[in-house]
C-alpha cells in the first residue's frame, strides 16, 4: 500500500480510503465488519463516515453507518492505528437528521457541537482525526449544478460561525483537522481567507467528486488545492460504479446499487453517459487491465489526490478497488484517456 501525508498534518493516511455510505442500506453489519478486515489486512488505514450515513438517507438509519464502524472498532482496538474521518450535516440533509434538535437551522456553532458528540458516541472515541462539512448550507453549484446564476435571497450560518465551532472542536481536543466536502471554489477560499485573518483553523482536505466521466474539479478547484496545499479526497471515483462496466446495456446486476435504488440514476448512468462509460472500458480492455482499477489508477495518480475514497460492498469489491494503488498507467493509456475526454468531457455533468 502506498501513503501520503494529508498536506499541512502529521498524518500518513494510505493512498486508498474505505468509504462506508452503503454500510446500513445495502451491507448489514457483519458484511461491514468483514469489508472493513478485509481493507485494513490490505494496508488501509483510512476510514471515511459521515453523521447522515448510511445513503440512501433515511431519518430512521441515520447514525447506524458510524454505529457499525464504532462496534468494529471497540472489537479490533486498534484505533491508534487508523485515521478515522466523519462529516457534520447542515441544511441540505436536515430532513435525515433525527439525533438534533433544529438541523434545519444548518451548520451553526450549536448543531456542529452537538454533531460531533453524536458522532463520537456512535464510533466510540474520543476524537476523529478530520471532521468534514459535509455540504454548504447555501445554495451554490454542487451536485450537478454547473454554476450560480444569481444569488437567492437565503438566510444561512456564516462560513466564519461554521469554521469557528470548528476551531472549538480542535481546540478541545474532539478534532485534530478539519476539511469541507462538495465545495465550491468561492467556498475554499473562503475558508482559507477566514482562517488567515480570523485565525481560524485551516482547511487541509476537500472531499468532492472526481472521476473519469466527472474532472470538474480540475476547473478552478484544482489550481486552488495545489497552490494552497489542500488534499482532494475525491468520492465516487467510479461514478457510483458505473465506471466498472458492470450496467453496460442495461444490465442490472444483483444487489447492485441502480438495480436496488433509482437514486442518482439520472446523475451517474444516465442515457447520454453511456458512449463514455463504454469508451473506458474498452480501453481498460483492449490494454487487458480490469475496467475498475483503470479509472481508480487514475484517480489516485493525479497529483492533487491525497487518498482515493472508495463505496464497496463486497470484500471482492474491496480486494479489487485496493489493488488499483499499485497500478501505474502506461503514457499509451493515459494518451488514450486524454482522446476520450477530449471528445467527451465530463459527460457526467
């Protein structure tokens, strides 16, 4: 396995993250368990949650997905040895929220406080490593949408509220780092400009979306992350497993995430998404490598990525994904790479 140092931080995370959103929905708990052994006799060492987990939300699961990891980690003991990261909540999953009173109210200093102790009731810990927002309050391009066209008249916390409970929660010793998560480059720099006058935490990771079917990134937030020293953990590199091949011509694999759901369908393996898809997998194929490990070699190459988080729910799921850490694609590929996406960028999007 290789690592790489979360930038500005002590910590070593390695190159691949166990994601666990399908953990509650799609996993029981002793599937989880057995994903999470499989990961860490791997060389992981990163484990990505969130306080609205499992996905899809649900008011009456919320908080199981930590609740899982907390048991595995109470059996294991070995919490010293691994980099354990969660995500607050604000208005935009308010509605799933049902272990704090006024969610809707979004990510003030009162939510974050109570957040946080929830989440490390539920783990079982004393403190995590690098607590995430999850998503802005305000309305602001994310999931899908290309761009602001005009400002809504909207009342929400201010980004310095937010990063304010932040720094208390570093401060008491409940967070060591803190990131944002589906940011906007407005939003990053925001953060960064409150924490150099306020003297406020600095932001360290950003977690949003990147894969072969969505480089969006690259457009504005990828300079930002590289000239600031901020790590991507970039989710969903297979585009909810599309990039896998495994829903090419309308197949519907068993226990598979859009044969079980229709959620963010339309988002990651709509109609006109296809051809690209269809495109990396040949690729991946004519050069006898597996479609998976194609597009998260990718991923994880990039220079602004710290670790690669993937959504398993299998341990053959999880055998495979993990491998693509010491994949190295050949010039030839990522040549070819380069064509389709010139052809087809961000088809996703």
């Amino acid at each position: 396995m290789k690592f790489a140092k979360i930038p500005s931080t002590d910590i070593e995370v390695s190159k691949i993250c166990i994601g666990t959103m399908n953990w509650g929905q799609q996993n029981n708990e002793a599937e989880a368990h057995e994903q999470l052994d499989a990961a860490i006799s791997l060389g992981v060492n990163f484990i990505d949650t969130a306080e609205v987990y499992p996905v899809p939300p649900v008011r009456e699961k919320q908080g199981i997905t930590e609740e899982y990891v907390g048991a595995w980690l109470k059996k294991q003991g070995n919490r010293k040895d691994l980099i354990i990261a969660s995500k607050v909540s604000g208005i935009f999953q308010s509605a799933f929220i049902g272990r704090r009173e006024a969610a809707d109210k979004g990510l003030t200093r009162e939510n974050i406080l109570k957040a946080v102790d929830g989440t490390l009731e539920r783990l079982g810990v004393d403190y995590v490593d690098l607590y995430q927002v999850h998503v802005p309050d305000r309305k602001t391009n994310n999931f899908n949408v290309r761009g602001v066209e005009s400002l809504a008249e909207e009342t929400v916390p201010s980004i310095e509220e937010t990063l304010g409970a932040l720094g208390e929660l570093v401060k008491n010793g409940k967070v060591r780092y803190v990131g944002v998560s589906n940011e906007s480059p407005w939003g990053l720099n925001e953060y960064l400009r409150l924490s150099r006058e306020k003297g406020l935490p600095r932001v360290v990771t950003i977690q949003n979306q990147y894969s072969l079917t969505n480089r969006t990134f690259e457009i504005g937030l990828s300079e930002i992350a590289l000239r600031e020293n901020i790590g991507l953990l970039p989710y969903s590199p297979l585009s909810h497993g599309v990039l896998s091949g495994k829903y090419l011509g309308g197949a519907t694999p068993p226990v598979a995430r859009f044969t079980i759901y229709e959620r963010n369908k339309e988002r990651y393996n709509a109609p006109h998404i296809q051809p690209a898809i269809t495109a990396y997998v040949n690729l991946a194929e004519k050069y006898g490598l597996n479609p998976s490990q194609m597009a998260l070699a990718f991923v994880n190459d990039r220079a602004f990525t710290t670790s690669t988080i993937i959504g398993t729910t299998s341990v053959e799921q999880v055998k495979t994904d993990v491998a693509s850490a010491d994949i190295t694609l050949s010039p030839e590929i990522l040549a070819e790479i380069k064509e389709i996406y010139t052809t087809m960028p961000d088809p996703q999007c």
